[in-house]
C-alpha cells in the first residue's frame, strides 16, 4: 500500500528533498518510467510560474488517490498546475482511460460527488454506462452507450479552473506515445486475456509481439485512441455524440458487434443532482442518489460500518471498476467511480477509433455498483474525508469501510482491513478539516490492489 501524509509546508529547503522522495517512490511504482523527472513538479518554483504550469502552486496542493498509478501522476500535476480538485479529477480520469481501460474508459461511464467549499455544497455527477432498449440485428455483444466524455466534461463545469482540452491532453500524449503498462492493469489482463485477445483489434493494442498478453513494465502504444482523444481536445466532446464522429462509432459499433446508433449516442445525458446526506457526529456523510443500489447500498454499508460491522464477502472474485479521489488547498474535493461494467467491457475495440465498449446492462451483465462518500463538516464549511470503492458487490462496503476508518481516526496502515473481498478502498482524510488545517491531511490506497495516494511532503 501506498499511504501519504500531506502536509502543509513552512520552508522552500524542504520541498526539494520532498520531491526527491517523491520521484524516489513513484519510480519504484512504474519501473522504468524515461518521463518520470518530468511529471514531479518542482515545489521550489518562483511565485510567477504561470497557472497551468506545474510549479504554480509552492505549498500545500492538495493530494491524490487512485486505483492507477500513472493515473495519479498526471492528477498530482494538475493540482501543482494550480489546477482544482475538479480539473484533477478531469485529467486523472481521461488518464484512466488509457492506463485502465479494463475499467474505466472513453465506452464506460461512472459517477463522482463534487464538495465546493466556496458554495459550501456537495453535488453528485452521474453519467452511467447505460443500458440500451433496442439492438439492431447481428448485436452480439451489447456496448453500454459510452458516457465517460460527456460525464467529465459536466464535472469540469462544476469548479474547473484549467481550460478543458487542457486537461484532455496528458492522456492524448500516453495514449500517442506509450505508456508502461502499471501491475494494476497488467493483473486485468492476465485474467481475461484468452478471451480478450480473439478481437484483432484488442489484440493489436493489449497483445505482446511474442503472443499473450503484455505485461507489466512493458510499453502500450494506442494510436487510434490517441487520434479521437485529439479530435475530443480540439472539437468538444459533443464530437462523440452527435456529427462526423458518432457516425463513424456507430459503424464501427455494429461491426464489432456493439450494436450503438447514432440515435444511442445523441441521447445519452449526464446528470448534476444533490448528493444523498447522513449524519455523523458532527459531520455529515454524503452518498451518490439511491438509485438502483448503488448510493443506497454505500450508505447502508457505512452506517453499518459505523456501527463496528460490515456485511460478509459474496460478490465476483474480480472487480469491473476504478476510484479516484482528489482534494485541492482550497478543499475542495472530488471523489468519482468509473465502470466498463465487465472487465474490458464487451471485450471489442472499436477499429481506427480505439475506444474499448463497455458492457450494456442486460441479460448476464448488471450493472456495477458505483460507490463514492465524501465527508465535510456538519455546516459545510470545510472538508473532512473522501473515499472510493471498487469490487462490483463489494464496492459500497469498501468505499463506507474506508469512510468510516477515516471518521474514526483509524491509522491509514489500518484502514481497509475490515473491506471484505473482493472490495478494494480508497480514502484521503483531513481530521482537522481543509481548508483550515491541511497539516493533519493522510491519503492512502488498499494494499491489496494496484492503487497508490500521493500529494505534499513538507518534512
């Protein structure tokens, strides 16, 4: 497990050491990473770096926690940028869609809880992998219509500071010059690779030159991908939905046996809605809608966890989601959940577009559980903890496990040992409250899966 203190800081001398540490330790998560020098910001930087360059931010930044290292990287980045919880969130999420796509892609969807400290409001953002109600013929494998884009485009007008295409870019750049495939995603394709690997075109992205699968350290290139995350950047992400673009996923759709229409795409919507509150002390914990069982069922599990218990393991042996929580030296925070619904979805990659299909919700497939809780302060006046939760049925448990640990007080080495498998949690707390005391801040990331939390070494 990767756990963090992040501290405020009282002197440039030791933000050097600090990120000397830091490269120290990120470097050890993706082994030989050549562009690593370049994705730690320098924390001795003068007052005039420009916004949206890393360095702009000198003291305390906030911090990150991710199910994929380099996913949490290029938030971290952001956030030194000067960028928000929100525009981290943004940029670590299109990341996850290159360095994840197991789990979360530009085909998926997800949800995310967004707390404003300046209007003192907790918003929920929900843009599912949604279920379709008809399929033209030869649909053998029913893609979910792909909400992702439109889901963080909606996040970022909900307290984006940076300019949207530039949050887009750092995954265009992976996606067009390679990136090394992390332990977290190299564990998802070891697990489905015989299966996933019969696409051609799956075949040609997640498949070594030597046969198998790739493996970790070694290098993932994705063109295609790279080409429509630009055309996203320079276009808007209404390329995807409706005009040139969404005409051509419709056909590739129905080649690979997805069957979406364009029709599909043009209707899909995210929604901006009020977050489900419980009271905790003196705080309040808030929760994705009830709908289906997904904000109910987090909710449920943290006032179980509150109470000492959570409920037994009985879900897949393989989780099909992934978390990311950011907070920012405003504190404002952002805590999302994202979902190909199966693991790589239908398996299929759309040709010359390089988006992977998620799984429509029908039949054998249900739809994955997406759990997220974010705490403030029971007038909403500062941020106390955010937490994700991954391992389909498990998900609620682990993001109200991790939750309640943090209310709690629960050193972060012990925070996730009460999540019962499959669950997999992640959890920033700041016992003090942010913006207000950010010295008592502490990220960490379940030791039992690939994640990691990073965010300011002051000592």
């Amino acid at each position: 497990m990767t756990t963090t203190t992040i501290r405020g800081t009282d002197g440039i001398a030791r933000h050097g050491r600090a990120s000397r540490r830091l490269a120290l330790l990120l470097a050890a998560l993706l082994p030989g990473c050549s562009s690593l020098g370049s994705m730690v910001p320098s924390f001795g930087g003068a007052p005039s770096v420009p916004l949206g360059t890393p360095g702009n931010v000198t003291g305390f930044l906030g911090g990150v926690a991710a199910d994929e290292p380099r996913a949490a990287i290029v938030a971290r980045e952001i956030l030194s940028s000067g960028g928000s919880a929100v525009d981290a969130a943004v940029a670590g999420a299109f990341t996850m869609a290159v360095t994840l796509p197991s789990r979360a892609g530009l085909g998926g969807g997800g949800a995310c809880l967004v707390y404003s400290a300046g209007r003192r409001e907790v918003e929920a953002v929900v843009f599912p992998a949604g279920a379709r109600t008809e399929l033209p013929p030869g649909t053998d494998r029913p893609a979910a219509v792909p909400m992702m884009a439109r889901g963080l485009f909606l996040l970022h007008t909900r307290g984006g500071r940076l300019r949207f295409e530039q949050l887009v870019r750092p995954a265009e750049d992976l996606a067009r010059q390679g990136t090394e495939i992390s332990r977290a995603f190299a564990d998802d394709l070891a697990v489905v690779a015989a299966p996933l690997l019969t696409d051609p075109n799956a075949r040609r992205v997640f498949g070594s030159p030597g046969g198998g699968p790739l493996r970790a350290g070694e290098r993932m290139t994705q063109l295609d991908l790279g080409a429509t995350l630009a055309q996203l950047r320079n276009g808007g992400v209404g390329e995807l939905y409706q005009g040139p673009l969404s005409q051509r996923v419709a056909e590739a759709s129905l080649l690979a046996g997805g069957g979406l229409t364009e029709a599909d795409l043009r209707a899909g919507r995210a929604d901006a809605t009020q977050a489900v509150r419980v009271v905790a002390g003196a705080d309040l914990v808030h929760f994705l809608p009830a709908s289906g069982d997904a904000g109910a069922g987090t909710a449920g599990a943290f006032q179980a966890a509150l109470g000492g218990s959570l409920p037994a393991a009985g879900g897949a042996p393989v989780g099909a989601q992934a978390g990311l929580v950011t907070v920012d030296p405003q504190g404002n925070a952002v805590a999302c959940a994202f979902t190909m619904n199966n693991l790589f979805g239908t398996g299929r990659v759309l040709p010359e577009i390089g988006i992977l299909l998620a799984a429509a919700p029908s039949g054998s497939v249900s739809p994955a559980p997406l759990a997220v809780a974010v705490a403030t302060r029971g007038d909403l006046r500062g941020f106390r903890a955010a937490s994700a939760g991954t391992g389909q049925q498990e998900a609620g448990a682990a993001a109200a496990g991790a939750m309640a640990a943090a209310l709690r007080r629960t050193p972060m080495a012990d925070a996730f040992t009460a999540i019962p498998q499959p669950g997999r949690g992640l959890v920033i707390s700041c016992p003090g409250y942010a913006p207000g005391s950010t010295a008592t801040c502490t990220g960490g990331a379940d030791p039992r899966g690939g994640g990691v939390a990073i965010g300011s070494f002051a000592r």
